[in-house]
C-alpha cells in the first residue's frame, strides 16, 4: 500500500466518516490536496455563446470537484466514473452521458480515463472571470495554493532581474515599461477557438499566461495580435530569462509559439507558465531605442 492510500485510509475508514459531513470532507480534502496530484488535462472551448470547459482525467484518480454556484450541463464523453452528489449518493455513469447537474459539489472516482465537459451559457472568453462567478472553492484548497504560489514568488528572482536587465538593453526605463504594461486602449478578449492556456496570477509579475494542458514544440499556443489589437497572450505574457515561447508573424497577427514543450497542469492548479524574452519581442516590434543592441 502506498503512502498516499495509507493517508486516506486513515480518514475514509474510520467508522464515523461521513463524506456528507462538510468537516469530514474538508479533512479528506486536507489529505489529498497534501499528496502527489494527478496530471489534467484541460481545454477551454469558446463558440456560439457557449463555453466549454473540457477536462480529461485517468483512471484511478479521486476527483474533489469545486462547488458550482448553479446548475449547469454535464457530458461525460468516454469512460466511466463512480460519481457522488451532495446526499452522498453514489451513481456510476458510463459514457456517452449528458445531466444537468445542481449547484454545488461532486466527489468523482474515475474507473478509467475519461473526458468531462462542463457546459455553461456565456459570451465572455475570460477563463479567470467565469470561474470567480460559477465556482467557489473551499478555504483548504484556497490556504494550500495561496502558500505555494508564495514559495514559487522566491523561485523568480532571476527572471526579474533579467527583466529590468532587458529594459536596460533596449533602451527603456522601467517607467515606460510599467506604463505600456497597463495601457488596454488596444487591448480585445481571446477570439472564440479551443485554449489550453488561462490567465492567472503570476510569481513573477502580476498576472501571467499559464498552460492547462500539454502544448508542444512548435505548436500555436494562442493569437497575441489581430489586425493591430491586443489580446490577453499580447499584454500579459511574462518576460523570463528562461523562455518557453516567441511571437511570430503572419501578416498584420501575431502568435504566441512554444519553443519548448511546456507541461500541462495537475489537479487543482496550473501547468507551467507561459513566457518569452523582451528583447525580442521588443526588437520584431521595432521597439528598441538608437545607439541599443540586443543580441
């Protein structure tokens, strides 16, 4: 028996556990969320007023979904889970299977990989927007990845060094880096297509750009210019010494690819954060002062 099975095991078999009970399932959450997580991998689709957020988990993973604000369409695409409501009432579901499922939170064991879809009715193409109105997560997982976004903030400095280093370069004084940074005269949403990136809140600088599935060498990972406007891969890319993408051309757009192959997230978090160097972002813009040389 592993480590991780003897964790839960220690809550799960007890006599009194519950997981109706909000303090047993909190402590069963404390367990896991304390363990080694299971890769996801997560698409947001956008198209037609709809937004669909598609995740594919593998077998044997005990899921803790987030409580839903309201009731929404739930498909289940392939495999099959053991699925727990808020009564505590288990259900296996086989795929093909589509519900509207309540407001509120569901325990999910995967008897082998599956593919879920969350379908909700909107417009809007903001990841970090629609899941601060149609989910709540509890205090446990909050406290958790507040922590370690804290203990990633000491792992960046270098990238923050080589930032105000690069703005040296090409001729910038942080001033007018900062100011272009929060200009949005030019600034649009995400078009509608299918991402495997959200915005989120960034270690190294404000927000950032992450992945939320694999992305590969060479793939296009979103637009970040069309026809003169910006999108949110456009202005809130972070700069890093370490690189995982560029910007290239195709015409009047630009687009943000992977130099690298860039890993994807693992239950309840984020992947890898995407970013690029300045300096030549900057130099492909036209964007460095005279008498500046960038290599």
């Amino acid at each position: 028996m592993s480590e991780t099975e003897e964790a839960l095991n220690a809550v799960v078999c007890r006599a009194s556990f519950d997981i109706r009970n909000p303090e047993h399932k909190n402590e069963l959450m404390k367990v896991m969320i304390s363990q080694p997580q299971i890769s996801v991998s997560t698409i947001h689709r956008f198209g037609g007023g709809v937004y669909i957020k598609e995740s594919t988990y593998p077998g044997g993973a005990l899921i803790f979904g987030a409580e839903h604000v309201s009731e929404h369409m739930n498909v289940l695409l392939k495999g099959s889970v053991v699925c727990v409501d808020n009564n505590g009432n288990p259900q296996k579901l086989v795929a093909p299977h589509m519900f509207v499922a309540k407001a509120g939170s569901k325990v999910v064991y995967t008897l082998e990989e599956i593919v879920w879809q969350n379908i909700y009715v909107t417009n809007s193409t903001d990841v970090e927007y629609l899941e601060s109105i149609l989910l709540r997560f509890p205090e446990v997982h909050t406290k958790h990845h507040d922590q370690k976004f804290l203990d990633e903030c000491a792992l960046h400095d270098e990238d923050r060094e080589d930032f105000i280093k690069a703005m040296s370069e090409v001729g910038w004084t942080l001033e007018e880096a900062e100011k272009v940074s929060k200009y949005r005269g030019d600034c649009i949403p995400f078009p509608e297509g299918s991402y495997k990136i959200r915005v989120a809140k960034s270690p190294i600088e404000g927000k950032g750009i992450f992945a939320t599935a694999e992305i590969q060498e060479g793939e296009i990972i979103a637009p970040t210019r069309i026809s003169g406007s910006r999108t949110p891969a456009g202005y809130m890319t972070n700069h890093s010494k370490t690189p995982n993408a560029i910007t290239v051309a195709s015409g009047e757009n630009r687009f943000l690819i992977a130099t690298r192959n860039i890993k994807g997230k693992l239950a309840g978090g984020l992947g890898e954060e995407i970013t690029i160097d300045y300096r030549l972002s900057m130099k492909a813009n036209g964007l460095i002062k005279e008498n500046k040389n960038v290599g």
